[in-house]
C-alpha cells in the first residue's frame, strides 16, 4: 500500500499565484486533514473532513480552501499565495479519528517569494 | 496561549539508557494524548497513545505516563537505540477532531 501520498514535494510560488497540494490516500480512512509546520512550532490544522462531501476549518484556515469529492483524495488550494504561507504542508488520514493516530504523508515544502 | 508545551528544544542521551521526553498541557478537557516521531524530510509517525482515563501505556521500548493532576505527560524509551534520534511531538485532543500540538523535541542518540 501507497498509503497518503502527497504532491509535489517541492514548489515555488511568486506572491499572488493560486495552486493545488494534492493529497490521495488508499487505506479507505474516513477522515482526513491538512496541516502546516512552521519553524519551531507544532503543527496546525488547517482544514479536515470526516468523510466524501464534508470539509470543516481548523485552527488557521485563512487563505486556504478544501474540497473532498471522493474518500481518496483531499486536494488543498491556495487561493492567492502570499509570503506568510511560505511552510511544510503535510496531508494525513485516519481511520476512526485524530485518537486513532494519523498517517501523514511526506510533505510538501512550499516557498512564496 | 499554547495549550501544550515540550519546553525543551533539545536532549541528548546515551545508547542504551532511557530516554524521557516530557509535554505539559493546560486544557484539562484534552481526553487523549499522542506520541508522534519525525526524520527529517519525512511526515510525523504515529507512536503511541493515551486516554485520560489511563495513567500509564505500554508498546515495546515506548511507555507513555499521564499525570492529570500535574497536566504532565512523558514519553519513555528504553532502551535508547541510535534509530530513536528523531523529533518528538506530543499532541492533544479533545474531540475526533482536532489535535493541538507541542513544538517538538529533538532527541539525540549518542553511541
């Protein structure tokens, strides 16, 4: 098994320009959220779904929107980048629940200059 | 306000010791805890967890104590083996939902 797979693993934006972080997951977990890490903190929520056609916000979900249409994937857009979202992006998933333990993908480390 | 804290940044400890890596939290409504480990360029790794209701779970070298009175958790390794240099997260939750996380620590294996 693949497990969550995220692309790309790198990329490079200039300042206003929108882009997807794509995120699959083939162990048909229900739930699945995105998170960011910042140098020297811990990661924060920035949107999760419990399930196909149900997305909710987290803990900073300003410049960022979700969509789950199918249970695999989970894509992340960033609607209008700015340098502020300069940050690891990490896709993970679960079967029960965030108590169950997630499965993270490797990341995607994202610049905006 | 961080809710959940590993106040230090780093720790260095020998192969084959014990290794103790701490997490404070301040949100008495948190009813279950985890362990995550992370290599460099690679996604968190789920390790082990806790419900409040427990104080203390055990898997293979990896046993996590909770001290609801303290609001204090710790993870333990024994023994510490050079696989083990990682950085730790511990993380909170209080619904399915969400989870609030520490800073890390980065634990160092010495041979």
């Amino acid at each position: 098994n693949a497990g969550v797979t995220q692309t790309p693993k790198f990329q490079v934006l200039k300042t206003g320009q929108s882009m997807t972080l794509q995120c699959a997951q083939d162990m048909n977990h229900e739930y699945m959220s995105w998170y960011r890490q910042d140098p020297g903190m811990g990661l924060r929520l920035i949107h999760y779904s419990v399930g196909a056609g149900i997305t909710d916000q987290g803990e900073v979900p300003n410049g960022y929107n979700v969509s789950r249409s199918t249970t695999e994937d989970f894509p992340l857009r960033l609607l209008s980048a700015a340098p502020s979202q300069t940050s690891v992006y990490f896709c993970a998933s679960s079967l029960l629940g965030a108590g169950d333990g997630y499965t993270f993908g490797s990341g995607t480390r994202l610049t905006v200059v | 306000d961080q809710q959940v804290k590993q106040n230090s940044p780093s720790l260095s400890v020998q192969e084959g010791r014990i290794s103790i890596l701490n997490c404070d939290y301040t949100n008495s409504m948190f009813d279950y805890f985890l362990w995550y480990k992370k290599y460099p360029a690679e996604g968190p790794t789920f390790l082990i967890s806790i419900s409040s209701i427990k104080d203390k779970n055990e898997d293979g070298r990896f046993t996590v104590f909770l001290n609801k009175s303290a609001k204090h958790l710790s993870l333990h390794i024994v023994p510490s083996q050079p696989g083990d240099s990682a950085v730790y997260f511990c993380a909170a939750g209080d619904s399915n939902y969400q989870l609030i996380w520490g800073a890390g620590t980065k634990l160092i294996i010495k041979p």
